[in-house]
C-alpha cells in the first residue's frame, strides 16, 4: 500500500480552484489525484500520468470523468497536454522517487530486502534492466554512476568488485549484489546496510530520474498559466538541489554584467514566485508513515506580466 506523503498539504498548495484543470505527474497509487478530484466539480479535469505500467492499471479503478491517466514518463507531459488538447493548465504536482509498491514488490528488484531478478526499471515495458546495463558497463562507468547518484565514496572499490564478480557470471540478482557491495565497503553509517547507496545510485540511473525532472520543470512553468502553482515533493538531496535552483532562478531576474548597457525594464521579469519555504512532513506523519521522513516539499507560482504574483 503506497501512502501519498504530504497528501493533504501538497494539495492545499495547489490552491485547487473547483473549475481548474490540474496535473499529477506521478500518480503512484492515487492519494494525491484522490485528493484533487475531492476538489474539484464538474467542470473541473485531472490529468494524471505514471511511467509504471501497474501503477497505471491500478489507476483503473478510478472512474471518473473529470480523471484523464496515461502511462507516460512526466518528461512527456508537454505532448500528453498537446494530444488531448489542452494549452495551460492551474496547477502540476509532482511527487519524486520510488514508490512504496515498487520497493516492496521483490520482482521489481529494487530493494536488497528482498533476493529477486535485478531489474529496478520503473517502466517494465521498456529498456535495460540494472543487470543487463552492469553486464556491460566499464568500472569507471560503474564509478561514475556510483559517485554522481550514490554520492558513495567507495564507488571505485565497489565497481572493481562487480567487474570480478561478473567473470564468473551475470550479477543477476539483488541479493549478488548487496553481497557484493556489502564485502567491498569497509565502513558505513550506524543503522545503514552498505548497499543503500549502490543500490540508490543504480535505480536513479537506470530510470535517468534526475534528467526527467530537470526536463520537466521547463515545460511545467510554460504549461502553467498566471497564478497557477507547480508543487514538488522531493525524497533525496540531489532531486531536492535540482527543484530548489530551478525554482530560485525562475524566481530572480537575469544576472548579467554589471556594466552592460541594459535597463531593468527591459530584462525579461521572472516566470515563478516562491510560495513559503519548503516544508517536511510532521513527526506524526513520519511516525506513521517512516518513509516519508526524507520529503521535502516546495512550492512556486507562475509570475504575471510583471514578475509578480496573480491578483
């Protein structure tokens, strides 16, 4: 069962008008596109997309006229809206990372709870799985990947050893892989398995998490119309820099050399207003709900003509 964190709060920050037409960039199971469709009236619309094929046929059971769900990537929101039709939109959330039933679903092999096939794809429809894209990867790719999403700082020794052990044969399942990870880190933080970050870095990698998201911020501020809100709920600190800079820059006027020959009133205003500051989940949320511990929400507006917020 996937718990919608900040599920109340995330959409309160929509500021949900009853008639307006609203994206869910990450349905999951629905907690979040619940909430909004308990929003909205009649005339009101939801667009919600997944890249899982399962959570899209989860998404099923919600019948609803006003509910539209199709099983793309967020990167691909700009062409969801063209096909059916819909210039601007009111508000987009998106709510980043792994969902709850993919890490407890042993066949998604994402986690090194469980011994299963190493997969991690979060769309199983298509490209390489973590083990296919390991058979053939080079040590300093394997480095690379391990530094730059695991932040692992024995990314090099964990990535000699996968080329050793896969002499003898495929690293094809999770739990070869946790014991390999497990024998090349000498030390770790109390109450974390060695694998934690490996296995992090792999899945980011291996779904390029971080490219859809600086993909789609763009195309979410173009899409939104004046006053409109874009809401994102990150898990990790390398999502949360991403959201954080890009909502800061769209925020603040151009930065150019100070003595370049160029009034104010003719630099292109800002296209968001920062709304609040980031805001985490509660001590009774956490208690509830432990993997919410990690989310940081923040919230931006799309700028009138001038740079500042909608009357």
């Amino acid at each position: 069962m996937h718990v919608a964190v900040l599920r109340h709060e995330a959409v309160d920050a929509l500021a949900v008008r009853e008639d307006g037409i609203y994206v869910d960039g990450t349905f999951g199971r629905g907690g979040h596109s619940r909430e909004v469709l308990a929003r909205l009236k009649r005339a009101g619309r939801l667009i919600a997309l997944d890249r899982d094929p399962l959570a899209v046929e989860a998404g099923r059971s919600i019948d609803d006229l006003r509910f539209t769900l199709v099983h793309a990537p967020f990167s691909e929101l700009g062409e969801v809206l063209d096909r059916l039709g819909i210039g601007r939109v009111d508000g987009v959330l998106l709510d980043l990372g792994v969902s709850s039933p993919q890490l407890d679903d042993a066949n998604r092999g994402m986690s090194f709870r469980f011994d299963a096939p190493l997969d991690m794809r979060m769309d199983v429809s298509r490209g390489q799985t973590a083990a296919q894209w390991l058979a053939e990867a080079s040590v300093a790719q394997i480095t690379e990947v391990l530094r730059e999403y695991g932040e692992e700082r024995f990314a090099y020794a964990i990535a000699k050893a996968i080329a050793v052990a896969r002499t003898g044969g495929v690293v094809a399942t999770t739990g070869q892989l946790a014991e390999i990870v497990e024998k090349a880190v000498r030390t770790r933080e109390p109450g974390q398995h060695p694998a934690t970050r490996s296995f992090q870095a792999l899945r980011i990698f291996i779904n390029q998490e971080l490219e859809e998201l600086s993909r789609v911020l763009p195309v979410c501020v173009e899409r939104l119309r004046v006053g409109g809100r874009l809401v994102v709920i990150s898990f990790h600190s390398l999502e949360d820099r991403i959201v954080k800079r890009f909502m800061r820059d769209e925020a603040s006027p151009p930065r150019l050399p100070s003595r370049l020959p160029v009034r104010a009133a003719d630099l292109a205003p800002p296209r968001l207003v920062l709304v609040g500051r980031a805001r985490r989940p509660c001590a009774e949320e956490v208690a509830n709900n432990p993997r919410a511990r990690s989310a940081v929400m923040r919230v931006a507006e799309r700028a009138n003509e001038r740079g500042g917020k909608a009357a």
